[in-house]
C-alpha cells in the first residue's frame, strides 16, 4: 500500500486544499514605476524597460512628523524670544 507522500503523481489533494493552487502564479501583480507594465512582485528589474524596481513607501506620514516638529520648534523660539 503506498504512502501518502510517494505520490510521484504531482500535489496530494489534500495539499491543494489546504494551500491552493497556483493557477494564478503566472499572472503579474504589481506595475512599473517607470514604464506601467505588469510585473511579479519577486522582480527586481522590469522585463519591459529594465528600470530597477523598488517598494513605494509613503512619504505622507514623515512630512507630518517634520512639520509638527518644526512648528514645535518654532514655538519654542517664539516663547523663548518673548521673554
């Protein structure tokens, strides 16, 4: 009787149900910066315009972080030169 695990055949059902398929592996899932064309999210170069590609972090949040500091900064001069 054969083991579970020598199947030779490919994935056990089981398997598949418990992870999934990958029919969707092949299908790109993020875009270029620089050209807009898809790519997989495990590229480092685009396979269309060869720019580097590289993870988009907001810059929202540290322009508010330099703002409240500089405005803090700004009243204390300004409590200091009151004085």
């Amino acid at each position: 009787m054969p083991r579970e695990w020598d199947n030779a055949d490919g994935p056990l059902e089981s398997d598949l149900d418990r992870f999934g398929d990958d029919d969707d592996a092949d299908e790109p899932d993020a875009f270029c910066g620089e050209c807009g064309g898809a790519v997989h999210h495990f590229v480092d170069r685009c396979p269309h315009c060869g720019a580097w590609i590289t993870p988009r972090h907001s810059r929202g949040r540290s322009s508010i972080v330099i703002a409240v500091v500089l405005v803090a900064l700004m009243a204390l001069l300004a409590i200091r030169w009151a004085r």
